[in-house]
C-alpha cells in the first residue's frame, strides 16, 4: 500500500466529516488500519485542515498532541456511527454520546458568521478545536439528512472500509479505479485458477 499524506488522501466521501473518518483505511471489523494512516502528528492535522478549507491562511493552525488525540477519539467514534447506520444497524450509544458531547462543545464556542446569504458557525482562527468543531458539526448536520443518510455507504474493498454518499444511487465503491477494479482482478484471478484445476 503507498503511503498517504493529508495532501493526497482521496477526498471521495463527498462530505467533510467522511472524508475526515477516510483519513484512514479498516478492516472488515471496523477496526483501523493504521499501516494506511494520514493523520499520524499533530501537524498533519493542520496539513488535512487547510487542504478542505476548515483553516485558512499560509500559517497552519498549531494542535498540540491533546487535540490531535482528541481529534482522532471522534474520528474513531463517527466511524462507528457512521457505518453502522451505512449498514441499516443502530449506532452504539457510546458513539453516538461522544459525537454529541463534542458537537455541543463546537456550538457553545462558535459565533454565527453571515457568509454567501447564510449563517454558519465560525471559531477563533487560533483554536486548536477548531478543525474537530468543523467535522463534528458537519457531522451532525449529515446525521440530520434523512436523504443524504440513506445514500451513505460503506465500501466493500478488502481493508478500505471507506465511506461515501452514493449521489448516484449506483455507487458501489469508494472509487472504481481503486477498490472496485482490484476486486475485479481478484475475481478473474480467482475464474482462471478454477479453470486450471484438472
């Protein structure tokens, strides 16, 4: 597997809070694959931010190693959310607490800004929450969707896990040209060793 940087992840999840629990790679039991992992430092965080937009300016945010930690605890907590209701399943209640325990820390410290004939919430430029206080409220504005969460999905690639919203209503995989064509070499690798067995 080539290694990942916050600057060339994929962004196929078509939401910020996907794309942020995308930021690494599970197993067929959810459990992350950290071999495949783009957040590894602090930095790499701030790297991942300014790339989406969350952050803006030439300077990177500064998230010392508490926020990176905290950063990476919703991550692993919207993943279990998010694809056990890709599943059709009810999310653990742990998850499901810890996502909106931080989802109220992000509306108690933002400010409403009027931006593009809209109110958005907005943080302090050097809070170090900032960049979690975006995905979690992303989060639970997606979790608020009826229709975007019933076209979220979870990819069936070996060792990918990634989730997306399936605009389509055809999508399968994360990405064709990744896990859906390997899965496809698979299967004709497999078709041609059963036609070689006598």
């Amino acid at each position: 597997m080539s290694p990942v940087s916050p600057e060339t992840i994929p962004l196929w999840g078509g939401a910020l809070c996907i794309d942020f629990v995308n930021t690494v790679d599970y197993d067929a039991d959810d459990r992350p694959l950290f071999a495949h992992e783009a957040l590894v430092a602090p930095a790499d965080l701030a790297r991942w931010a300014r790339r989406l937009g969350v952050t803006r300016g030439r300077r990177l945010l500064r998230v010392d190693p508490d926020e990176h930690a905290a950063a990476l605890a919703l991550r692993a907590s919207l993943y279990a959310v998010l694809a056990t209701v890709a599943r059709g399943e009810w999310p653990p209640a742990r998850a499901v607490a810890h996502v909106a325990s931080d989802h109220a820390d992000a509306t108690a410290a933002a400010r409403l800004v009027a931006r593009d004939g809209a109110f958005t919430p907005e943080w302090r430029a050097t809070d170090p929450r900032r960049v979690r206080f975006a995905v979690v409220t992303d989060a639970v504005a997606l979790l608020g969707d009826r229709e975007r969460l019933d076209r979220l999905r979870r990819c069936p690639g070996r060792d990918c896990g990634w989730l997306f919203v399936d605009r389509s209503g055809r999508r399968r995989w994360c990405d064709m040209g990744a896990c859906g064509s390997r899965e496809k070499m698979r299967r004709m690798y497999a078709r041609q060793r059963q036609k070689e067995r006598p």
